[in-house]
C-alpha cells in the first residue's frame, strides 16, 4: 500500500478515526476524574560512609560500599522499621484500623505486622544516583498522612539504624563484665599463689639472694682450688728424697750446716795426714763433724715433718672446703629452684594481669558503644504535605489518551476498510484487476479538464470505470 492509498482510506474513513480518539480521550478523563487522588511525600537522608567511628574507628571501604547501600535500602524497608512506625503513629491505638484489621484477617496474626505491611505497599526507598543520599518517598491518600509516615520511616531508620550499632555493642558489654570479672578472679588468685609462695620460701629478693650465693659459691671454690694446688704440691714433695726438697736444699740453715761439715771433713783430713788418727784435735774434730752430721739430719728431718704437717692441714682443709663447695652448690641450687617456681607465679600474675587490661579495655570501649547516640546517618530533610496530588496526572493520561486513541482510530479505520473494500484510486483497480489503465474521467462534482497523465479512460474487458 502506497503513502497515497494510505491518505485515501484515511480521507475516508476519518469520522471512525476521529469518533475512536474522542471516545478514548473522553475514557481517560473520565477515569482521570473517577480515580481517588494520591499524594506523595518525601524526605532524604544522608549516610556516611567515610568519616571514621570515632569509638570503633576505620571507615566503609570503596569496596562494600554498595552492598552496605543496597543493606540500608532493605533495612528501611524492612518490618522492624514498619512496625517501629506503627508504634511511633500510634497506629495500633487507631479503632478503624482495629476494625479493618478484623474484616481483613479476622483477628489472626498480628495487628502491628498487618499494619506495618500496609504502610509498606505505599513505601518507595531508593538510593540516589552516584551519591550516598537515600530518598524515602511515601504515597496515600491523605497529604498530611503522608508526609507524617515519610518523616516518621526516616526517623524509624534512625532509630533502627542506632539500634542496630547499640544493641550488639550492648550484649557484649554485658559479656566482656562477665569475663572481666572472671579474669579479675583469676589474677587476684595468682597474685595470691605468688604472696603464698614468697612468704612459705622466705624470699624477698631472689635475684639478689641468687647473686650473693653464687659469688660465694665462686668464692669458695676459689680457695678450694688453691688449697688443692698447695696439697698436690706437698704430696710431692712427700714423695721425693728429704736432700731434694726445695725448701731443704733453700734452707740457709742447712746449707750452712754442709758448708761446716764440708770444711770438718777437710780438716779431718788434713789432721789424718798430718797428726794421726788418734790425736786430740783430730778426734775433737770428727767429735764436731758428727755433731754437725747429726744437726743436718735433725733440721732435714724437722722440714720433713713440716712438709708432712702441711699436707694433713691441706687435706683437711681441702675436705672442709669440698664440703662447703658442695653445700653452698646446693643452697644455689636450692635457691634457683625456688626462683623458677617464683618465675612461673610471676608469669601466671602477668598473663592474668595482660588478660584482665584486655578484657578490661575491651569492656570499656564496648559499654560506650552501647552507650552512644550518633550513628553516620544524617537526616537532610523534612517531608511537608504536598499541596497538588501526585496521581492521577490528568494531561499527562490525556495525552497518551490522544496517542493512543489516534493509533487505535488509524486501526479501526484500516479494519473497517479491508472488511468492505473500496476503490479510491487507479492503484486499487491495478492491484485487483491486474489490468493496465488505459483512460479515467473525472466526477462531476470537478469541471472537466483535458484527458492527461493519470485522467485517462480505463477500459477492461469492455467495461469503463
């Protein structure tokens, strides 16, 4: 179908076309006219996702900070912010609602969930586009009503939203004083083993007890080994041959003693030689000699004792002080002993004293979370009672009413003419006859005018048209 069959059919039909629009233009103001009216308020908040808890601290990270939105949106809502709602509208209190409520559901469930479910169907929540700004938008009836349970769902998301920061902080609270508690038990009870110990031990300070003790230790040990060294030396000296012994053969004494008997022994030589065995001065001297001889032997023989003398002293000094050594080896040990038993009850004061400044810590920031009236979101706005309704929108159903009912005219206006098909142009005879147009004449209702170009005579099969 060509443009000019299209204007024809059009041109022809158009009283349908025009009756169609008129109808669905008149339909829609009607309905427009007939609908209850609807008002919508609305109201914006704020949530912060950057600023830093100030108690918990750190912030929303870029991350999550979609799904934390998307989080916020459900929890406004949601039935706990619904129903906290009701409570603040004092909606439950209203006799109509009651009486709907039992009409509705016949007294089953619950009237605060049937309530809160109502206001939902006119609740609208969306987050703004590329901002942290969430639109809370509500639509009835009653334009006052309206703008009260706009302003009232944003101060139920505020209060839920404190809530929701309050009571987790507020139920460990409660449990981190439990096990402060706890902990406090048990460091009173270490730091009380600990007392016990100290006073049962006697100890006041073991570090420098210890140190005093193994100076002392080292001290006597000291003496023992010099005194061994001294025994050793005697014993040697035991065991050599009495003319061999150092302090023999350094004795002035007996060195003087051989050097007389050296010179008698010369003497009584030259008195052999010169005066005879049996002389006076002869015999005197060897008399002298033997008496030096028999001095020599006393004095070696008294060093000899001496020497032996000091190795018995040595060895009981070396038994007494072995003793010592292994008695105050002891009380070392005794004492080391008793400072790694006190070790342990310090460190048991001081794992309870960490775990105890930790649940204490803990507790503390806990309770002033539970504690606190600031959350990060921010009302931005009020919801007032708009004073135009929101719905219906009488030009704008108009207009889609004219769009329509001129489309919907075009369509009933092409029905009706392929259900009783005329002939408005050559076209139409072409297409049906399949026959060439030789000629056509004009109506009478035109003057007449020269046969040209499309007003020929059409004939066909002896028929004119």
């Amino acid at each position: 179908m060509s443009i000019h069959q299209f204007f024809l059919i059009l041109r022809a039909r158009y009283r349908v076309a025009l009756l169609v629009l008129l109808l669905a233009i008149a339909a829609a103001l009607a309905v427009s006219l007939l609908l209850p009216k609807k008002y919508t308020a609305q109201t914006s908040v704020l949530v912060d996702m950057r600023t830093p808890d100030p108690l918990a601290g750190g912030g929303i990270s870029g991350m999550v900070a979609p799904s934390y939105m998307a989080t916020q949106v459900d929890i406004i809502g949601g039935d706990r912010v619904a129903q906290r709602v009701v409570k603040m509208l004092r909606l439950d209190e209203d006799e109509e609602a009651k009486a709907a409520w039992q009409k509705a559901n016949d007294g089953r469930g619950s009237l605060e969930a049937w309530l809160a479910q109502s206001l939902q169907t006119g609740l609208q929540v969306q987050p703004a586009r590329e901002s942290n700004v969430i639109n809370i938008t509500y639509k009835g009836s009653d334009p006052d009503q309206v703008a009260a349970v706009a302003n009232a769902f944003a101060q139920a998301y505020l209060d839920t939203n404190l809530a929701l920061k309050t009571e987790p902080a507020r139920q460990y609270a409660e449990w981190f004083d439990e096990q402060t508690k706890t902990s406090r038990a048990k460091l009173e009870d270490a730091q009380a083993r600990l007392s016990d110990y100290q006073q049962k031990a006697g100890i006041v300070s073991t570090d420098e007890r210890v140190d005093y003790e193994t100076a002392k230790l080292a001290q006597i040990s000291t003496q023992l080994t010099a005194v061994q060294g001294e025994t050793t030396d005697s014993q040697s000296k035991r065991a050599a041959r009495g003319d061999t012994v150092a302090e023999v053969m350094q004795s002035p004494l007996i060195n003087g003693l051989k050097a007389d008997i050296a010179r008698l022994e010369s003497k009584v030589q030259e008195n052999n030689v010169n005066l005879g065995v049996n002389h006076p001065l002869r015999q005197r001297a060897e008399a002298e000699l033997a008496s030096l001889r028999s001095r020599l032997v006393s004095e070696s023989a008294r060093i000899s004792a001496s020497i032996e003398t000091a190795y018995r002293v040595g060895k009981d000094r070396e038994r007494e002080l072995q003793g010592s050594v292994n008695a105050q080896k002891a009380r070392v040990l005794m004492l080391n002993k008793q400072r790694d038993e006190l070790n342990v009850y310090r460190r048991d004061v001081e794992a309870a004293q960490r775990a105890y400044e930790t649940v204490s810590q803990s507790a503390s920031q806990t309770r002033l979370q539970s504690l606190s009236n600031q959350t990060n979101v921010v009302r931005l706005d009020m919801a007032t009672a708009p004073m135009n309704p929101s719905s219906p929108k009488l030009m704008l159903n108009l207009l889609i009413a004219a769009f329509g009912g001129t489309l919907l005219g075009i369509a009933c206006a092409f029905l009706l003419e392929l259900a009783n098909r005329r002939v408005r142009s050559t076209e139409d005879l072409v297409q049906m006859l399949d026959l060439p147009v030789l000629a056509s004449i004009s109506s009478g209702r035109t003057p007449p005018r020269k046969l040209q170009g499309s007003h020929q005579l059409a004939l066909g099969n002896g028929s004119a048209a």
